[in-house]
C-alpha cells in the first residue's frame, strides 16, 4: 500500500524525534517549513504534524509552535484497537526499573509461544493518574527475536515514536490482531509496592497479545489495576 505524503512526513519527523535531533521540549519545523522542505501544500504539512500531535509525540505551544512531548503518555495494556491515537485513554507514565531480560510467567510465555526457560525481554511502567497516583503496572514482554533486532527497547529512555512504530521499522512486522483477557486476582507484593495498594488488594488483570499478518505473537503486555480503579464499558446494538 503506498504512503501518502503526510505519512511520510510524518514518519521522518518521528525518525528524528527519535534520534534526538529534537529533545523533549525542543520545536518541531513549523507547517510553513515542512511545506517548503517537502515541496507539499502547507495543509499536507499541517496534516502530518497533527498525526504527531494525536498520537501525544508533540504538543502545542501557544507563541511557539509545537514541541515535542517532554511528559510520555501511554496507553494502558489493550486499547489498541485500529485508528485508535496514542493519546485517546493515555496516561502520564513512569518506567520502572531498567528493562530486563527474564523468564515470563506461564501464561504469558504460552502468549507468546516461547518454551519455558526461555527468556523474554520485559519493560515495565505504572500509569499515573492526573494527581500522580498509580492508575495500573504494566509489564511487556518481548519475544526474543523482536526484541534482538529492536535494540532500543533495552533502553530506559522512552520511545517518543511508540513501541509499536519502532518494532515495525525495525522488523517491517506489525499487529494485525490483538487478543485482549481480562481475569481477577489478588495482587501480588511487587505489584501491590508499585500501585501504592495494600497486599492482596484485588486487582483485575488484562493480559493483551499483539500479532502480527502470520499469527506470531510481537508482544503481551499484563496490565494490572486495582479493583477501585478498573471499570470496562461496552456499548453494543440490540
């Protein structure tokens, strides 16, 4: 399928965001320039710098411009669904830790179709709700090939471009289909330490599994929040 101009503008913004040509806090081109950069219309220009904007990668600057995000924002395990922007049910988060490599719990091994002993590359980080309280943890587990020729999810610096944009230009693979199931337990003590919540406090669990055209598994990330804070809405014809 062929790329559109703003795309592909778009994408060069996000490859350089993400070598560090712009820091978080620095300005993007304006519209006027990218137009005169790219020989486009300034409405294609202005098209691709809102792509950025609605995936949360910049935002708008009264008398500057835009500037690229300096607070990350990700989504909570799941919502991932087709079209939808990084920043629609995003959170301010934290990286936990520095990303490892360890051996997944079971279910997320058998997710991911690793055998057991094998080991996944992990990234953890806690949602923050606006008064900076933990909303959920969540852990995403790489399988090792993807996480082997991806080599900045080993970093602790977020990705300004997503997880997901990166894997595909790393590995030209990208989701086709996710695989959300929500269960309930008791949380355990890391993750109680992390959510700032009793042990055993009750939590419910999302485990989301992402793959790719031929059914093979890029990521599952388990999301874990506490029962007071967990509320799913479906709206649905009858």
């Amino acid at each position: 399928m062929a790329v559109l101009k703003y795309e592909e503008i778009a994408e060069s913004l996000r490859a350089r965001i993400a070598a560090g040509e712009y820091a978080p806090g620095a300005t993007i081109p304006s519209g006027r320039d990218l137009a005169e950069q790219w020989g486009v219309s300034r409405a294609t220009a202005i098209k691709a710098v809102d792509v950025l904007r609605n995936d949360g990668v910049v935002v708008a600057k009264q008398g500057t411009g835009f500037v690229v995000t300096e607070t990350p924002v990700a989504r909570p395990a799941g919502a991932r669904r087709a079209g939808s922007a990084r920043i629609l049910g995003g959170m301010p988060f934290l990286r936990i830790g520095t990303p490892d490599w360890a051996e997944p719990p079971t279910r997320v091994a058998n997710a991911l179709g690793i055998s057991s002993g094998v080991q996944a590359l992990r990234r953890i980080r806690v949602l923050q709700l606006p008064d900076g309280t933990p909303n959920s943890c969540v852990e995403a587990w790489f399988p090792p090939e993807i996480a082997e020729a991806s080599p900045r999810l080993a970093d602790t610096a977020p990705i300004a471009e997503g997880t997901t944009r990166y894997v595909r230009r790393q590995t030209g693979r990208f989701p086709v289909e996710g695989v959300d199931i929500t269960t309930v337990r008791l949380a355990t003590e890391a993750e109680a330490h992390r959510l700032q919540v009793a042990p055993g406090t009750a939590v419910a669990v999302l485990l989301h599994t992402a793959y790719d055209e031929d059914g093979r598994p890029l990521v599952c990330e388990e999301g874990v929040t506490p029962s007071s804070l967990f509320e799913q809405v479906d709206t649905y014809a009858m």
